[in-house]
C-alpha cells in the first residue's frame, strides 16, 4: 500500500468544515442537551473537534462497531462496546467517521433505536460515492469524496495512519 502525498482534504479544509457543521448543529440542538455517540475509534479526531465548535451544552458518549479486516468490508458487523449513558429519551446524534456502505451505521441505528430515545440523526464526516448494502438516513454530510480508501484524522488501515493531520488515500501498489 502507498501513501498519496497529496491530501485528499487538507487540515485547514476540515477545521473549516467542522465549524460550520458545529454553528449548524448548535441551533438545531440548542437547549436539547443532546448525547454525542462517538463510533470507535475512527471518529475519535472529528469528534473532540466538533464537539468543541457545538457551543449547545452536550454530553460525549462512545459506541463500537467492526465491520472491517484491512481495506475489505467483512459484511458483518458487531457492536463490541456499547454507551454507558443512558439513552432513553435522549436526542442522540451518532458521529460516524465515514458511511460507505452502510452496514455499520445500519447497525448502530437498530441498537439505538431500541433504546426509546427522544431522536436519533446522524452526522459523518466522509460520505463515499458507492453503492450502499444498507441505505440510511446521514442528515449532516462533512464531505462527499470518491471511492478511495482513505486514511487519517481517525481513519486507520490496520490500526496505523490514525495520527495524520489530514485525509489522505492508500492506494494499492501495481504490480510493474
Ligand atoms: P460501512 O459499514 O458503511 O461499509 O463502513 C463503515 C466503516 O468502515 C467506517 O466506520 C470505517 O471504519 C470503515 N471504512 C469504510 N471505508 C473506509 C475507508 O475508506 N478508510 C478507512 N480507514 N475505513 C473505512
Ligand atoms: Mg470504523
């Protein structure tokens, strides 16, 4: 695999784009004291920015999911670590670092939604261009990008690249 060195989004695009997604999440939730679920561990970077431009009092909660071996979706997912806050009856947005096909954001929104919470949306960072399995509803969209597999701010491939400041795509080396 091989770095691009050309960020697919740079550090200062991001910071840009979070703040505006943040001025848009506090009038939509402001005074509702929503619950942020974070998924693990890729959305951990885009979370503890954007919860610091939601100027609405909220609380942080972490939720796990994998559905991923290296750049292959295994097409199961599992729930491996669950909220310790209680849902019920809250306004619960899910941060997601990225929705490709679906299945994981599936996933969680079926946990959630046995939870009798007051509302549940959904907000990722990355939206790719492909054809979903599961098809779900991402009311705040960060940016639509291509069909790559990225890496950075969160994004892992086997655990590695998480720490980079931007978004970046692993291309697979071609055989000469
Ligand atoms: P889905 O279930 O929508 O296919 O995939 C969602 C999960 O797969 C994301 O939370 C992320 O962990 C992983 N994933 C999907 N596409 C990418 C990608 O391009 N790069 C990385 N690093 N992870 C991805
Ligand atoms: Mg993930």
């Amino acid at each position: 695999m091989r770095l691009n060195p050309k960020p697919l989004i740079d550090a200062a695009t991001l910071s840009i784009r979070i703040r505006e997604l943040g001025a848009a999440l506090s009038r939509t939730y402001g005074g509702k004291h929503p619950l942020l679920l974070v998924t693990l561990k890729g959305a951990l970077y885009f979370a503890a920015d954007l919860s610091r431009a939601i100027t609405t009092p909220h609380q942080v909660d972490f939720i796990r999911a994998r559905s991923y071996a290296g750049d292959q979706s295994t097409g199961r997912v599992e729930i491996t670590h669950r909220p310790e806050i209680s849902l019920r009856d809250r306004h619960v947005l899910i941060l997601e670092d990225i929705y490709d096909t679906g299945q994981t954001l599936a996933a969680i929104l079926d946990m959630v939604g046995e939870e009798g919470v007051a509302s549940v949306a959904v907000c990722a960072l990355l939206v790719k261009d492909v054809a979903r399995v599961s098809a779900v509803d991402v009311a705040y969209k960060g940016f639509e990008i291509p069909n790559h597999f990225v890496v950075g701010y969160g994004l892992d491939y086997n655990e590695g690249y998480r720490e980079l400041p931007e978004i970046r795509i692993l291309e697979s080396e071609t055989l000469a």
